[in-house]
C-alpha cells in the first residue's frame, strides 16, 4: 500500500483521497505501482488547480460573460465533487466559492452599468425628441434640416432601450422629422409657385422695356421705366436659372434708351448753354436801361431786347431763375417808373390823396388836444389809450405824406 497526506492507495489498487468528510474513492490502478497511481491523480489536481488559476485571472481580467463563467466554475465544481484528483479539494472549492462570489459582484455591477447606461440612454433618446419637435417648428429650413440629421447618427449611436419606450420615443422623433419635411416641402413648392409668379411678371416687364427701347417720347417713357422699376422690384425673385437673364434683358433694354436720351440731352444741353450765353448778354444790355430817365426811350429799348430774348430759346433748368430774374428785375424798374409817372399826372388821385392826408392831420390834431385834455384833469388811463390810437393814426399820416410827395409835394 502506498500514501501521501492527501490520498492513498490500498492492497487493491483502489485510490482515495482524503477531505473533511472522511475519505473518498478516486478511481482504480491497476497497470502500474501505486506511486504511479497517486502521481497520476495527483497530476489531475495540479491540472484543476491549474485551469482554476487560469479561469480566475479571466474573470479578473478580461470581459468573460457572467454565463459562461459560471458553466465553467461549474464544470470544475463537478470534477472535484467527483473526487476525481488527488489534492487539498476543500481548497479548491474555497477558491471556487471565490469566483462565484467574484462573478455575482461582477453581474451586479454589470447590471447597475447597463442600468446607468440605459438611463443615460433614456435621457439623451428624450433629450432628442424634444429638440427634433423644436426644430419641427423651425422655418430655418437648411439650418434645422442639417441639424435633424446629426440627431439622426446621433440616436443611431445610443443603446436600444426597451422595445415598447424605444419605439415610443423613435415614434415621436420621427413623427418630427416628418412633420418638418412636410412643412419643408410646403414652403419651397408655395415659393416656387411664387417664382413662377415672378417669372411670368418678369416676362410681361421685359416685354414691355424693350418695346420702350425706341421711344423718343423722353419724359413720358423715362417716367414708365421707373414705374416698370418699381414693379420689377415689388415681383420678387424669379426661379435662378431665369432671374439673370430677365434682368440682363430688363436692363439692356433700358440701356438703350437711356443711352440715346443722353446722346440727345447732351446736344441740348450744349444748344442751351449757347442760349444762356447769348441771354446773359442780353440781360447786361437791358440792365444798362437803369436808372430810367426817359420812359419812353426805356420801354423802345426793352421791348428791343425782349424780342430778341424770345427768339433765343430755352437755357438749363438751373440757371434759368437767375438769368430770367435780371430781366424781370428791369422790368419791374421800368413797370415803377410808369406808374410813378401816372400818379404824377393823375389829378383824381391827388385830389384823394391830398384829401386823406387832411382827415388824417384832423384826426391826430384832435387826438392830441384829447390827450392833453385828459392828462390835465388826471386821467391818465384814458390818456394812455388815446396816445395808443394816436400811434396808429400818425402812422397812416406819415404813409399819407410820403404818397402825396410822389406827386410832387
């Protein structure tokens, strides 16, 4: 017979193994002595005890699914309750209950991670139905529609949750995508249906400028090209691949009347400044005329000089008011002259003239002695009053006087 502290081997070849319970049988050897049994068996246990290293350090060390962890402590569990091995077995099922305990704590963890995750997940899931409904109202159409489809690859990234919330909350997200493509596609068909509008708004405003094109009639059709303006204008923009062309044609049109108006402008005004010349001179000629001496030979002249002026034409705009106010200005000198020289030789009128003036020395000689009157007996008040009227009465006595020496004293 042969043993070791953890087993033995009787005088049949049956191999046993000793643990806390008493000992247990191992197996039978029969082909060789009972040291080669004991070390054949004692070889099964280093090789438990070997696989139970290895199995712990990937529980520790690698991503080794609770599962299959357990079917593998499992099985060794079985070899050594088999007593399949000659070793310290109670050590072994110590260092097995180890790893089942290793194993639940990394399940539990596992489960809380992939609890937090799914939580997280939740929250950032929500987080994005409640931005997409926001930019479902948007009408920044190509800002909000870039930024819906980053939410897209970002829900793609995220953990599934659980079927029925998963596809709850997908319900809502994409019920806002769809809700903003749908409002999208509204949008840009009313403005293109718009654009049509302006389009074919266009198309009748083009027509009509180049119809314009060859028109002399400069005020009138200048006029009409800046209505045609305004309502190209108010039309708004037409589809892109016609909006440059209409203009290009809108505005060529233009171009050439513009253009042959100012070739003509430009003749005129050249004629015109000739006629201002020309009209200056004439004002130097009729501003000689002053001071009117003699009325007679006054009027011959300017009416000499009108006559000329008449012929003449038109000058520019700006300086008409000037040159046209030096002759009114002698004009006007010789229009005085004339009356002066009525009153002068109108008996009527300076027998009423005279007449006034004497009212009116009458009414301020009396106003006077009123006044004197009164402010010898203490009224000043009605002193005051009278000098007021006074005032007013000497006023018209000096207008008076001065009429009546237009008449020659």
């Amino acid at each position: 017979m042969s043993s070791d502290p953890w087993g033995r081997v009787d005088e049949t070849g049956t191999v046993y193994v000793r643990t806390s319970d008493g000992e247990q049988v191992v197996g039978s050897w029969q082909a060789g002595t009972p040291e080669e049994a004991l070390a054949y068996f004692e070889r099964k246990y280093e090789g438990l005890v070997v696989e139970i290293g290895l199995l712990e350090k990937r529980v520790k060390t690698t991503d080794l699914s609770a599962k299959d962890a357990t079917t593998a402590i499992e099985h060794i569990r079985q070899q050594v309750d088999e007593h399949h091995a000659v070793g310290d077995l109670a050590a072994l099922r110590v260092r097995l209950d180890a790893l089942v305990a290793a194993v639940d704590a990394r399940r539990e963890e596992r489960k809380a991670q992939k609890a937090k995750q799914t939580d997280e997940a939740r929250h950032a899931k929500e987080a994005l139905v409640v931005e997409a409904e926001e930019l479902a109202q948007s009408e920044q159409w190509r800002a909000a529609g870039e930024r819906l489809r980053a939410l897209v690859d970002t829900w793609k990234g995220l953990p599934r949750l659980d079927r029925k919330s998963d596809d709850e909350l997908w319900h809502r997200f994409s019920h806002a995508r769809s809700a903003f493509s749908k409002r999208r596609k509204a949008h840009f068909a009313a403005l293109d249906a718009q654009r049509e509008v302006a389009r074919q708004t266009k198309e009748r405003l083009v027509a009509e400028a180049e119809s314009l094109s060859g028109s002399t009639d400069w005020g009138p059709t200048a006029a009409r090209y800046r209505d045609l303006m305004a309502e190209w204008k108010a039309a708004g923009r037409a589809q892109r691949e016609h909006e440059d062309d209409l203009w290009n044609r809108f505005r060529g049109a233009q171009d050439v009347f513009f253009a042959a108006r100012g070739g003509v402008f430009a003749e005129r005004d050249a004629e015109q400044s000739e006629n201002l010349k020309l009209k200056e001179e004439l004002a130097v000629e009729a501003e000689k005329i002053l001071p009117v001496t003699e009325l007679k030979a006054a009027r011959a002249a300017f009416r000499s000089i009108n006559e000329r002026w008449e012929a003449i034409g038109h000058v520019p705009r700006d300086a008409r008011p000037k040159v046209e106010g030096r002759m009114h200005a002698v004009e006007r000198a010789i229009q005085e002259a004339e009356e002066a020289e009525w009153r002068r030789t109108n008996p009527e009128a300076r027998a009423r003239a005279e007449g006034l003036t004497g009212q009116l020395q009458a009414a301020v000689d009396k106003l006077r002695t009123q006044i004197d009157a009164a402010r010898a007996a203490g009224n000043n008040a009605k002193a005051d009053k009278l000098a007021r009227e006074l005032e007013g009465r000497q006023a018209l006595l000096d207008q008076a006087l001065k009429g009546l020496e237009e008449f020659g004293g």
